[in-house]
C-alpha cells in the first residue's frame, strides 16, 4: 500500500484551484520534496494530504483511505503556530499532544506514550527545555519543540511544512539524520521547502508554480530550466553571495499569494 | 477583632453565607471557562454571550417563568446567531458580533422597559442578586458546575490544541468546530447560572479577570484554572466583605476585587520582569 497517492488531484481554498491535475505515489520509506516560492501551491497540496483543506477535485488516498481518516497515522507540522505564543505550556506538554490522537479522548497515555515523548525531544535536543515554557524559547528552539511534536506521534506518514526554517546548521543536521532514522524504519515523509539542498537530499521532488512544473526523483528534477519555471530564477553561490544567473524573461506569475 | 470583621459577616448572616457559596461555585465555573476564553481569545465573544441572555431573561420575567429558562433561551439564541456570522458575514466578525450585543441589549432593556419595576428589574438583570440566593438555586448552580467541570474534563485534549492550534486539533481526530460549539455552549452555561449572583454585565468579569489574573504566572493550563478558580473565589470573599462593612453593591464590589486583583498582577510583572520571564505566560 503506498502512503500517499494522488490522480487528477485539485487543490485549492473554497473550491478555488491553486494547483491542478496533481499526481504522484509516495512509497512507504519514501521522501517527497515540495518545492516552490511563497504562493506556489507546496502549503495547500501538503494540507490537502493532512485532511486539513478538502481537494477540489480528483483522487487522493493516504494510507489506503480518504486523509484524517487515520489521524493517530499521520502527523502534520504547520509553518507556523500564530496563537500558541501566549499559552501557558512547557515544551514537554507540547510534545506530549502528539500523543493525544492515538487515544482519543478517554484514553490514558501510557509509559510507552512517556518513552515516545522523551525520545522525540532527546532526538531533537530539546530534553533539557522540557520544563522550559514555550514563551521562553528561541524561535530556533520553538522549532525544534514543534519537530519533537512531529516526530513524537510515531507515524506512519509525516507531514512538514518548511520544517528547517529558523534551524541553525546544527539543529538542520539533527533533523536531516532523524528524517533517515525515520525513513530506513519505513516512515513516508512529505517536506514542503523552498530549500533546494533540502530537495535535493530527498527521494523525489515536485516543483510547483501554480502548476506542476516538474516531479520525478530529485536528481532529474532539480535541473536549472526547472527551477527557472518555479522560482523565475536561478542564482549559485559564488565569493561574497549569490549571483543571480539566469532570469526567466517577462516572468511575473509564481509569487502571487492567495 | 480582626476574626470579628473578617469572619462573622458569614457566621452571623445566612443570606450572606450563600452568597458566599454561590460565589465559589460562580468562581470554579468562571475558572475552568474563563482559562480557554482568555487562551483561544473568545473575550468578546463572551462577553456578546453575556449580553445576549438579557433579552431572554427579560422575555421570562414578563411571562413569569424562571430568569434561568429565559438566559437559557438567549444565549442558545445568540450562539445560533454568533455561529451564523462567524461564517456568512464579509464584515470582520467583531463588528458584527458587535452590533448582535448591543441589539440584544437594547432589546432586553426595551422588553424590560414595558414591565412595571422597569428600573429595578434591570438592575437586577444586569448587576445580578447576590445577596438573595436561595438554597434551591444553590442546587442549581452546584449541578451546572459540577456540568462544566466534567466536560471541560472530558474535552480537555481538544480544548487544549484548539487553544495551541486548531490545525492540531483537526489532524488529531479532534473536529475543531465541534469543540468550539461545545466550548460556546459551555460558555453560555457559565453565564446563564452566573447571571442571578454577578448579573449578566459582571458575570463578563468574573469570566475573564481571575483567568488573566492567572495567565500572568501560570506555566500549565492546569496551574491557570485552579489558580484562576482561587482567585476568583477570594474576589467573591473580598467583594462580599466589602460589601457588608462599607454599604457597597455587592456584584460590583466582587467585579472590582477580581479586575483590582489582574492590574494589582500585572503592575508585580512589570515591577519584577525577572520573575515573570521564569513563570510568565504572555
């Protein structure tokens, strides 16, 4: 059974499409990138996977069945959590919500829910902020609290949305080595980035623009004209910072927002 | 002496003893409720709840039915009316809830306006009877508490990742909009057996002052409801004694002890910004 799969797949917000005719199989053990600008599609594809945004049209099953219908099976990481700033949490609570899903309302959380949290945290070095409350972190350490979330949950398909924003070098390595560990024991991950290295350290990519520009494995994806229909442009790095090497003439239709 | 002042009022006088309970149930309501209005920013829709049972009260006071029914009624009416516009209005949600509660005041005090103690009754409504609780409304109060507590117990985890993000409760098999209804719903309990001790204009107060007070200092959600609940109850306890030494209004005197008590907080953190750093919540 493939962890996600989607034919003739529209998404898009109240029945208006921001990207159409999406389809693609992610395997189990399997890494797909999402990559594109701001506005590009890569949030409402992933949140449509998450059950969050219903697709607009066409198929999509995830993990055999219609999305949110598993939910202790998938856990979803959004960019950005507006309203938990002020909540009177400490890290490990966070943490600990991930295991709310397998258990519904009523039941108890167990030692192994415990050993799951301690594990999420040691491996994305925030056990020694358990008792820290949220307020009192970095935006970096946040992150890295909310992957924890993520990764606590033990699920079968892993949902990320620009997942190593805000992570120093450091804290990127520790996350990259966990998406392995989670992958070898054959978890699907689905990463949405605007980071071409990230993209290009995973198994397939889909570059969207409004559009699929272009989806395989990332080796044959992430070429220089593909990323010149996704992001307008292609720079490299060169002494002193980045030289913008090519520019898609007259381009102007992939930084719209919705 | 001192036990003479603080301790006889509620010895010597029954009606101000069941004040007093009537209080620290009002205040365990206001506590539990309060903490997830503060935490997922429903102030306003509270205080529209609050409102909105005017009418309903008013409505029943003329038919000669119980105020309870009539609150009941109203803030059922208003949840329906808050849920209509949260999703058809294009006009930020604030301005039309806005406009909802000041209908729905006006309404009361035109409806109250055609019974014959016009004034008196809505003092009553608005700033509640404290002093004239009776045994029976007790059991009352004591039943819908026991209500709130036992839902907001049941529903904790969705409570808690509606208030942390509504997207968590959604992926968690926790359907964010039937919790908020069960919130709302919770809410408009909170007020309709609130309403008779502080009145519908301070049971907003009471709903919302001992939950800031506590947000301040509480690191768990846990910690800000029982704190909250505490802080609540010694408002009841320091508004009443108040009241019966210096002749005030008692509702008002318990609104003004539980506000005093959140900016007394707050002026301390601002004071002490190391310790709030270790313990804030904001």
């Amino acid at each position: 059974m493939s962890a996600v799969s989607a034919s003739g797949l529209c998404v898009g917000y109240q029945g208006e499409t921001v990207v159409a005719d999406i389809g693609f199989t992610l395997e189990p053990g399997r890494v797909l990138a999402l990559v594109g600008s701001n506005g590009s599609g890569k949030t409402t594809l992933l949140k449509t996977v998450a059950g969050l945004l219903p697709p607009v049209s066409g198929a999509l099953e995830v993990l055999g069945a219609r999305p949110l219908a598993r939910p202790g099976k998938v856990a979803y990481m959004g960019q950005f959590h507006p309203s938990s700033f002020m909540l009177p949490l400490r890290a490990r609570d966070v943490v600990r919500m991930a295991r709310f899903a397998a258990h519904g309302l009523f039941g108890r959380l167990t030692a192994k829910d415990e050993r799951a949290v301690r594990e999420a945290m040691a491996v994305m070095g925030v056990l020694d902020l358990a008792e820290a409350p949220l307020n009192a972190l970095s935006g970096g350490q946040r992150q890295r609290v909310f992957l924890a979330q993520a990764f606590a949950r033990e699920a079968e398909l892993i949902l990320l949305d620009e997942p190593a924003a805000n992570l120093d070098a450091g804290a990127r390595d520790t996350y990259r080595r966990q998406l392995r560990q989670l992958t070898a024991a054959g978890r699907s991950v689905i990463v949405a980035t605007h980071d071409i290295d990230e993209a290009a350290a995973c198994d397939a990519t889909m570059l969207l623009a409004h559009r699929v520009v272009a989806y395989g494995p990332s080796a044959e994806v992430l070429t220089q004209s593909a990323l010149l229909s996704t992001f307008g442009m292609v720079g490299k790095y060169q002494e002193g910072g980045i030289v913008i090497v090519e520019r898609e003439h007259g381009h102007d239709d992939c930084g719209g927002s919705h | 002496m001192i036990q003479d002042w603080l301790l006889t009022p509620f010895t010597a006088n029954a009606f101000l003893l069941n004040a007093l309970l009537a209080g620290v149930l009002v205040s365990i309501a206001c506590g539990i409720i309060g903490t997830f209005v503060v935490l997922r920013g429903l102030a306003f829709i509270g205080d529209a709840l609050a409102h909105g049972v005017l009418p309903g009260v008013a409505v029943a006071m003329l038919l000669g039915l119980p105020g309870m029914v009539g609150a009941a009624v109203g803030a059922l009416a208003m949840i329906f009316g808050i849920g209509f516009i949260t999703r058809r209005s294009n006009l930020s949600s604030d301005t039309a809830i806005g406009l909802l509660f000041v209908g729905m005041l006006a309404l009361g005090v035109a409806i109250v306006s055609r019974s014959q103690a016009f004034s008196g009754d809505l003092v009553r409504i608005l700033f509640g009877e404290i002093l004239g609780i009776r045994a029976s409304e007790l059991a009352i109060q004591l039943a819908a508490t026991l209500v709130i507590a036992i839902l907001a117990r049941i529903c904790y985890r969705p409570f808690l990742l509606l208030c942390f993000s509504p997207e968590q409760a959604e992926v968690s098999g926790f359907p964010p909009r039937r919790y908020h209804a069960v919130m709302l719903g919770l809410i408009a309990l909170t007020v309709v057996v609130s309403f008779r001790t502080v009145g519908t204009l301070l049971v907003f107060g009471m709903l919302l002052a001992p939950a800031a007070s506590a947000a301040l200092f509480s690191r768990k959600v846990t910690t800000m409801i029982l704190s909250a609940s505490g802080i609540g109850t010694f408002s009841v306890y320091a508004g009443l004694l108040a009241s019966y030494h210096f002749n005030i209004a008692a509702g008002a005197a318990i609104t003004l002890a539980a506000s005093a008590i959140f900016f007394i907080l707050l002026s301390a953190r601002q004071l002490f910004p190391r310790d709030a750093a270790r313990g804030a919540a904001r």
